[in-house]
C-alpha cells in the first residue's frame, strides 16, 4: 500500500464525510428545491457508513499520518464513535419537528455532517494547525444550524450571539497556538511536549491559558458558558440537542488529547487551569438551574455542570482520569439525547411547549413518557444503580487516586445541589394536577427517549463492554 492509499485508509471515516457531503451538496443544488426530501435520510446513511468504517478500523488504530498532523488510534475512535452516534440520532429525531414547523431544509442535514467532519478532525488532531482547521469547520457549520429559523427572531439573536462570541474565542484560541509555537518552535503536539519539558517558561503558560480558552468555550464550561443558555434556549429544539451532544464530545476529546500529548511535563501548570474550569462549572450548574423555568435553559446549565463533573477525571491527570472521561461522556451522550427526545415530544395542539409547568400530571396523560423521562432524571442526579451514577463514581474515584480529596468532595456535594432541580422535574410529573396532554410523539423520538432509559439500567447489569473500550481508549494515550 502506497503511502497516500495509507494514510486516506487512517483517515476513510473523514474522507467519507468529505466526498458525501459535497455529494449532497450537490443533490440539494440539483433538486432545486427548498425543501428536505430525502436529503435527511442520505445524510444518515453516510453518517453511518463513517461509524462502520471507524468501528471496523480499529485494528489499524495507532498511525500518525499527513506529517504527523493526524492521529488514528483507539482514543480517537471511541470519541469518534461517539460524535457519528449524536448526529446521526439528531437527524432521526429531528425530521418531525422540522416538518411540522415549516424547517425542514435540505442545508440543515448537510451542515451536520460537515460539522461532524469538523469534530473527527478536531479528535484526530496531532498539532496546532489540524486542532484549529476542525475546530472552524466545526464552528462555522454550527453558527449557521443556530439561526436555521431565520423568521424566528430568538433563533437569529441565539445565532448572533454565538457567532460574535464564538469568533472572539477561536481568536484567543488562535494567539495561543502562535505562542505554543513561538516558543516551542513546532505546532506537533509530541514536539512540543519535548521541547517545553517538564519546566515550561511564561511565555508558554500562556499560551497554554489562551488554547484553554478556545477548547472552554465549545465545551461551554464557566466562565465561558454565557452563550449556551441563550443558544439553547433560542434555537430550534434539534439544534438545541445537537449543540448539547456531540460537538461536546469533540471539545472534551481534544481537550484531552492536548493535555495528554503536549504537555505531560506541565502537569502543575495546566491542572490549576483544569480544577478551576471543574470547580466553577459544578457550581454554576447546580446553582443556577435552580430557578430556571423553561426546561431548555434548565439543560443548559445541566451540560454545563455536567462538563465541570468531567473536568474533574481530566484533572487528575492519569490513566484512570482518562478513562473516566471517556465512559462519562459516552453516559452524558446517551441521558442527553433521551432527555432532548422527551423535550421534542413536549407538543401541545401542534405547537412546541418549552416549560417545566407544562409536564404537570405527565405520569396521567402519558405514563410511559413520563417513566423513561424520570428513569433519565434520577440518570442525569447521579441516583443508582443508574449508569449516571457510575460516571460521576469513575471521575470522582480518578481525583481521589490522584489525591484531589478536595475537589472529588465539592463534585459531590454539587451533585447533591443539582439533584434538586432533576428530581423537582418528576415531582411535577408524578404530583402536580395534569397540564393539557402532549400531542401523539413521533415514533423515533419515542425510540431514542425508550432506549436511552434503558440503557442506562442496563449498565448496572453489564457495564463490561463499554467500561472495557473506555479503558482501551484512554490506554492508547499513554
């Protein structure tokens, strides 16, 4: 095998998404037509067709191709996995939602795929410049999926908003990849891992500050979480769940790869940033959401203490940190996207309804509903036996092997905060008198939110299988 047939076989999940959405782009164009169609439908099949190819490439995991700017190994395609399961769920739930709303656009399947193109860049990344090219094709798909709705005015305002700070943060982000290399004299993150060694100057502090505050602001973690209530509560409530699932997988991935590849040595350095980012997102999360009323606002602070709960397994810097990492946001993917497929079904006379009061008396009208959408609550509180309860356990457990005693002690306790405003949702769907019933639920929607409860019991049973690719996965970084 030649070496440009090589690396193309390391890269084929991508190549794939490359070649099928210029293909769609070209179909859409071709139709002439605003509308959908099929576009939804052919957007999962290539989806799909990546998952396949990173799932049977695993054997080949461990090439370093394109000049050692590009990564295949088992970390990056558990991470990967991941992102191509989130969006090809969107596309599943969403096509109801678009249609009844008038949405139903052939770009929006499109810009998914070219923004998970971006994110299995963004988690192959191997240097500065591969980090930055998947982060702003990611980004720039992403800013244009949050005003989709343009009539509607919270739709186009959340879009705005998170255009204007987005481009603000790929900025900072930017300044500190042009100090890494500044100082380091390379954009590799091996390179510069040997280069700064175990004492890194000023200079390189910083710009380790600044590449943090980038990679921060796609995981929406405090302080640079002031976009996602807005976003998600502005945009279409498909976008909403694809913004909350897989582009947050991406950003922890390379989060991790870059602290675990480039800056071994600077373990003192980037762990102060890394407990301060869990720190402040815990708290927030569990504060914050305490007074919220619309449920899409509640999830975003939800995402954003979820993200500070899995700072808390990167914090500690180990192998065993890592692997909590990687099984917590495989857990947060699937509570979100069931989460996100009772709030699609939340539709009252035809019309979408976004407020906690709305499930009033749910376990009445819609008993099943109402169950799986409690079974994820109590998941997403962290109660056992539910898988929500082992993510949290797998990270705190990495900080206390690590001896952040401290900081594994404020994750509980923020834990016990937030569980308030999870199990106040199935008090007032299991207490409150009935709110007018939801309108019949899109069978897909009613899948993903079916499934996603019972998976997460079924981790208790087995949880082998996915425990043990969360293990290879963070193994393959050291």
């Amino acid at each position: 095998m030649n070496s440009i047939s090589l690396e193309l076989a390391h890269a084929l999940p991508e190549a794939i998404l490359a070649v099928g959405a210029i293909v769609l782009l070209l179909i859409g164009a071709w139709r002439g037509r605003d509308d959908d169609g099929p576009m939804s439908e052919f957007a999962v099949a290539v989806l799909g067709a990546a998952l396949v190819a990173v799932v049977l490439g695993r054997h080949r995991a461990g090439g370093v191709v394109f000049g050692d700017a590009f990564i295949d190994d088992s970390f990056g395609d558990f991470m990967k996995a991941l992102s191509l399961i989130g969006s090809i769920v969107v596309l599943l739930m969403s096509g109801d939602f678009f249609r009844r709303a008038g949405l139903n656009r052939f770009e929006f399947p499109i810009l998914i795929v070219l923004a998970t193109l971006g994110m299995l860049m963004l988690i192959s990344a191997n240097g500065l410049i591969a980090l930055y090219l998947g982060l702003e094709l990611m980004s720039l798909s992403l800013y244009v999926v949050a005003a989709i709705s343009r009539d509607d005015a919270r739709a186009s305002e959340a879009g705005l908003k998170y255009f204007v700070l987005g481009a603000l943060s790929s900025g900072m982000l930017l300044y500190g990849a042009s100090l890494l290399y500044g100082f380091a004299g390379t954009v590799s993150f091996p390179g510069i891992a040997a280069a700064i060694g175990e004492h890194p100057n000023m200079g390189v502090i910083f710009g380790l500050a600044f590449l943090f505050v980038g990679l921060a602001f796609k995981m929406s973690v405090v302080p640079f979480h002031m976009w996602t209530p807005d976003v998600y509560e502005g945009a279409p409530t498909p976008v909403t769940t694809f913004f909350a699932s897989a582009p947050k997988i991406a950003a922890m991935a390379v989060t991790v790869r870059v602290i675990m590849t480039a800056f071994p040595g600077a373990t003192s350095q980037w762990q102060q940033i890394i407990v301060f980012l869990a720190l402040a997102s815990m708290a927030l999360g569990a504060f914050a959401a305490i007074a919220q009323t619309n449920i899409k606002r509640l999830m975003a602070y939800s995402s954003i203490g979820h993200m500070g709960f899995a700072l808390v397994g990167l914090a500690a810097g180990t192998e065993a940190g890592a692997r909590g990492v990687a099984l917590y946001m495989a857990i947060y993917l699937v509570m979100t996207l069931g989460a996100f497929a009772a709030i699609l079904s939340m539709r009252v006379d035809g019309k979408p309804v976004e407020r906690i009061a709305d499930l009033s008396g749910l376990a009445r009208t819609r008993p099943a509903m109402a169950f799986f959408f409690a079974m994820l609550m109590f998941s997403l509180a962290g109660v056992p036996p539910l898988a929500g309860f082992f993510a949290k356990f797998y990270v705190f457990m990495a900080a206390v092997e690590a001896k952040l005693y401290w900081l594994a002690v404020i994750g509980i306790l923020t834990s016990a905060v937030s569980a308030f405003y999870y199990l106040r949702i199935v008090k007032v769907m299991y207490f409150d008198e009935p709110a007018p019933a939801f309108d019949r639920a899109d069978r897909t929607q009613c899948a993903v939110l079916a499934l996603s409860a019972l998976a997460m019991l079924l981790f208790w049973v087995y949880p082998a299988p996915l425990v043990n690719a969360a293990a290879a996965a963070a193994h393959s970084l050291f």
